[in-house]
C-alpha cells in the first residue's frame, strides 16, 4: 500500500511538471503576443494574419493600390534575373536548389536560425552565400542588389505560403535572440529613437507622411521593392532607418544586425510569407 500510495504521489509529481513546463511560453511567444495585445487594443477591427501587410492594413486606398500593382509587378524582371542567378550552376556543377535542405523551397521561413556549431545566427543570404563558398564560389557581396539582392528575392519567393518558423531553442540562440530584442528596443543615435519607438509606440502615427507598422508581420515579405525597381533587404531596411534615427548603422551581415532580423523575425512566427512585394 505505503509503495502504490509513493507511486501514485510520485506520477502526480510528474503530471504537475509536465503540465507547467507546456505551459511556459517560449519568449518569442511571449514577446509576440505581448505586442499582439496592444495592437489589437489600438486596432481591433485589423485581423492579426493581416499584420503581414505593413501600414497597408491601415490604410483602405493604399491597400487597394498595393494590390493593383501586384497584378503586374514592376519589377518581375528582377525577379527574372534573380531566377537565372538561382539556376546558374556553381564552379562544383551543383545549384542551389542542390545545395539547400528541399531544393531550396518552402525553407525561407525557417531563417534566421541559431547554429549552434558556429554559435551564431545564420540568415537567408548567409546560407545562399555559403552554398556558393562550399561549391567554390566566392559568397556575393551583402547590399549588392544585383547579385546577392535578386538571388534572394527569387529564392524567398520559393517559400510563399510557408509561415514563419524561427526556432530560439538553447541557452546560446535564446542570448542571441535578447541581444537582438535589446537591440530592438535600445535608443540611438541624435533623434535618441529605437526600432520600437515607430513599430510598437506609434504604429498607425504618421512620421515623414509614412503611417508606421506593426512590428509583427514585419519580416515576412523581404526583399521590397520601393518605388518601382528599388530593391531593398530586411537589413538594408534597418541600415536605412539607423540613418533616419541619426545614428551610424552597424555593418550588414554583424552580429548585431544578424541577431536583430533574428527577434525581429521570431516576432512573425506563424505568419504567412509573401517575398518581393512592392511598397511605395
């Protein structure tokens, strides 16, 4: 009886551990759903799979010009080139669709990822430019438009429809991860802005004529193209803003800014992706 009634006790024990342990939040689910609440209790008619639009969920006539546009791209012949670029064989012989997990397709969402080998975050364009060094090419410069910038902007569109997937699993991804949120949310350079204050403190303000966005949803749709054929990647974005903020912008491809696209994309987890899209 004393070792059925130690049993049972101990089972209990562990029912009540399985039970809090499901019922922790891993942080970017509960930085994400933090920022949710807040931009439901500002914006409650906006459906949160609609976040994925930018400051076109704030604004009916812009949404519908974003649409018109989207029937016939201004520039689908970048995406043409970035397609040649993806299907250019390598120095091995090999392409990238050889090279990456899936032929390269329905992978995109799953970047940036912690490696945990190197002990750092591994962006989209990292792991095209490391196919090209494994096969014996030299990787593309980061900012390039017409190398790096279109090969990306086709090779995402190869995932439209996945949702966002960012794990932060460990002690040394979930550093990584609070450096970028520390990032996000850290006050620079003259204006003494942060990422947070136009994207969580004052989305839907006009600043500059631009309504500002939601954070979450965010990451999902890079490379742009602004105005036309102006190509812009999640981190050229970022360098662009440091400049607005008055603050010199670290390097592309840093630590810093790796970790940053690395919270600043866990924050769209569960949400579709729509690579080249164009904004104004």
């Amino acid at each position: 009886m004393k070792r059925t009634t130690r049993s049972l006790i101990a089972l209990a024990g562990i029912g009540i551990l399985i039970a809090a342990t499901a019922g922790q939040a891993s942080p970017d689910a509960a930085d994400r759903q933090k920022l949710i609440k807040l931009y439901q209790g500002r914006f409650p008619d906006i459906k949160v799979n609609d976040y994925v639009l930018g400051s076109l969920a704030l604004d009916p006539d812009a949404k519908a010009q974003y649409l018109a546009i989207m029937e016939f791209p201004p520039f689908s012949g970048e995406i043409e080139q970035g397609e040649k670029l993806w299907k250019a064989p390598l120095k091995s012989g090999k392409t990238y669709a050889d090279c990456l997990p899936n032929g390269g397709r329905m992978i995109a969402g799953n970047y940036p990822m912690f490696d945990a080998d190197s002990g750092k975050v591994v962006t989209f364009e990292d792991a095209l430019n490391q196919c090209r060094v494994a096969n014996g090419d030299t990787p593309y410069p980061l900012g390039d438009k017409l190398t790096l910038g279109r090969l990306t902007a086709y090779a995402r569109s190869l995932s439209d429809g996945m949702k966002m997937n960012i794990k932060v699993d460990g002690p040394a991804a979930l550093k990584a991860y609070e450096d970028g949120k520390k990032t996000f949310y850290g006050r620079v350079g003259q204006l003494n802005f942060s990422c947070a204050s136009c994207h969580v403190d004052n989305v839907g303000n006009k600043l500059r004529s631009e309504i500002m966005h939601m954070a979450v949803g965010a990451a999902t749709h890079w490379p742009v193209f602004r105005g036309g054929e102006n190509l812009f990647t999640l981190q050229a974005r970022y360098a662009f803003c440091y400049e607005l903020m008055r603050h010199v912008p670290p390097p592309l491809g840093s630590e810093k800014m790796n970790n940053l696209e690395y919270f600043h994309s866990a924050l769209s987890n569960g949400l579709e992706m729509r690579a080249s899209v164009f904004r104004k």
